[in-house]
C-alpha cells in the first residue's frame, strides 16, 4: 500500500513563499527536481506542495483540494467574513513570519485621527470583510470601496478619506504623507488545514512537520552561550543569562580562578547582555545559534 501524500498549498511567490520554503528547508524537506509550475514533490517526504497565490489558498484547503496551507491570518480570516466555507478551516500553528498588521491610515492633516471619525466616509481596502466586521463591532458606519493594490494612494486621489492596509514597517503609509490610528489585526503566518476526517490519513506526515516547524521556530532565536567566569560571580552570571534553566558549569584546565558556563538561552541575546555579564565578570563569551532542536 503506498503511504497517502499530504497536499500543502503554499504562495508560488511573495512573503510567504520565502518564508515558507525557507522553513519547509530547514524542516528537512527535500523538493524533488520538477518542471511543474503548480506541483513540487518533496524527494524525502511523502508531501506535495501546490504553489498558487496566497488568496486562493484558503479555498483551495477549504474545498479539499489541499488538506494543508501556508496562509497570513489576514488572508484567512478575510476568507471566513466573505465565504462560510472557510470557517471550517483551522490554524494548525502559527509560523513566526511575515508579520504584519492591518490598520486604518488617514492623511496627516489630522481630520481623521479616530475610528468614529470615520463616520459617512470613505475607506478604501483589499480587506472589505476584515474593515467591515471592525467598523460593524465599534458601530461606525462608513462607505467601503474595495480595491486589488495601492490602496495607499487612494486619499491622494480622492477615491477615499481613509484607508484599511497591510502595514510592516511604515514606510509606504510615510512616504504617501498617511498616518496610522488604529489596528485591524496582528497577523503572522500560519499552518492552516481544513476539516479533520479530511486529513486523517495524511496525520502521520503533517504531525512529524509540525514538531519540525516548532523544532525550526525554537531553534531561531535560541543560542547556545559559552562563557568563563570567577566561581564566586556564578550565581550574578546566571541571573543575567536570558531564558536559560540549568547552565552547566563545567572546571577548566589548570585554572582555579575560573568555570566554564555553557547555556542554552531561549530568549534573545543582545549586546547589552553581553555588556552586562562582562561587568560581572564573564570573559571569553561565546554566542552560537542552534542548527536544530527537538525537547
Ligand atoms: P500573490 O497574491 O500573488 O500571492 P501578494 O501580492 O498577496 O501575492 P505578498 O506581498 O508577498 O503577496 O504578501 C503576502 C502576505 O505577506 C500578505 O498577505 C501578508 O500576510 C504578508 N505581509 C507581511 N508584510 C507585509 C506587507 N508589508 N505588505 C503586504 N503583505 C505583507
Ligand atoms: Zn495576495
């Protein structure tokens, strides 16, 4: 019998596509060579991955056409307001990736600064549903024009007063002279499957790659930290070590005056803390990434 293949729908190209393929590397998937521009077989996994646009893939996985998708939440939840087929979609885990937010701008001028403001004006989206459903909870009526792309220009003009848009950095709401004054959505990437019956025969595979991508997410910000310091200091160096349980302290050759610490720090490691356990003493810190982990 052969071992049923797990379909996961993927962005053929984008945020999300970088993302995705970066993690699905580092999870060990090797992609077959392939000419298909829709379907890359994994070589080593019993796993298909369909490369479409990331707006479709909520349908596709909703439809069991693929059991699983990698999707931003905005993208998602933006599929449940408009079809009532998406809401039997789940979020497996979230990804840790192309983070962003959806919010309301208006031009800098300051006439819209709040979202009642917004009263009998225009705001121009792609996320009609998202936009609607948060205006319909803080009871703001206001017009919706929906709208494929650019939608940062539309205040300049003159199709809306405001605008609901995807925003990472600031930089585009800037340059268009806009100005942020209230978020819609937090939103990162994320697994999504469809209903559970559809995916049983394929859990096997699709539960080996979520421990993988936690393995992948863990692994990216914790480090692996090495360090000498004076015996009687040991107790400063571990308070300052971030997220790290049980350090090993470990004698040195030849050396009373010093131990060697290794640690596993879970939380970020910054030159300030460097900074910091040099004033109590550490000396030959080390600071390496972790190429993989499994607990
Ligand atoms: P296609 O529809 O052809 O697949 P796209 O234009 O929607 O491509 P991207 O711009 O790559 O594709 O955006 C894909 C996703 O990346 C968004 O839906 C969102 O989840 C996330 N994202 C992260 N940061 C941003 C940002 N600054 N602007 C737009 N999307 C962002
Ligand atoms: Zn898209």
């Amino acid at each position: 019998m052969t071992t049923p293949r797990l379909t996961l729908a993927i962005q053929k190209k984008g945020r999300l596509a970088e993302g995705g393929f970066d993690l699905l590397g580092r999870a060990g998937v090797k992609l077959a060579y392939g000419r298909d521009d829709l379907l890359r077989r994994a070589e080593n996994l019993p796993l298909d991955m369909m490369l479409i646009r990331d707006d479709d893939i909520p349908g596709f996985v909703a439809s069991g056409v693929c059991g699983y998708g990698i999707v931003g939440e905005n993208v998602l939840y933006e599929a449940q307001q408009k079809s009532s087929r998406a809401s039997g979609l789940h979020i497996v885990m979230k990804l840790g990736f192309a983070r962003c937010a959806l919010k309301l701008a208006a031009p800098g001028d300051g006439v819209i600064q709040t979202v009642t403001a917004l009263t009998g004006k225009t705001v121009a989206t792609s996320y009609p549903g998202l936009t609607a459903a948060f205006l319909k909870e803080r009871g703001v009526n206001a017009n919706i024009v929906e709208m494929g792309g650019s939608v940062e220009v539309a205040p300049r003009m003159g199709v809306a007063d405001a605008i609901c848009d995807l925003v990472s950095t600031g930089a585009t709401l800037q340059i268009n002279g806009l100005s942020e004054f209230e978020t819609v959505l937090e939103s990162e990437a994320a697994l999504i499957r469809g209903s559970e019956a559809r995916c049983e025969d394929t859990s096997g595979i699709a539960d080996l790659l979520v421990e993988r991508f936690k393995g992948v997410i863990a692994s990216r910000q914790t480090k692996y930290i090495l360090l000498n310091a004076p015996p009687d200091r040991l107790k400063d160096v571990c308070a300052i070590l971030p997220g790290a349980d049980a350090p090993t302290v470990a004698q040195v050759v030849g050396r009373d005056d010093v131990v060697a610490v290794h640690a596993v720090c879970t939380e970020a490691v910054f030159w300030d803390t460097l900074e910091a356990l040099k004033t109590v003493g550490a000396r030959s810190i080390l600071v390496m990434p972790i190429e993989k982990m499994m607990t």
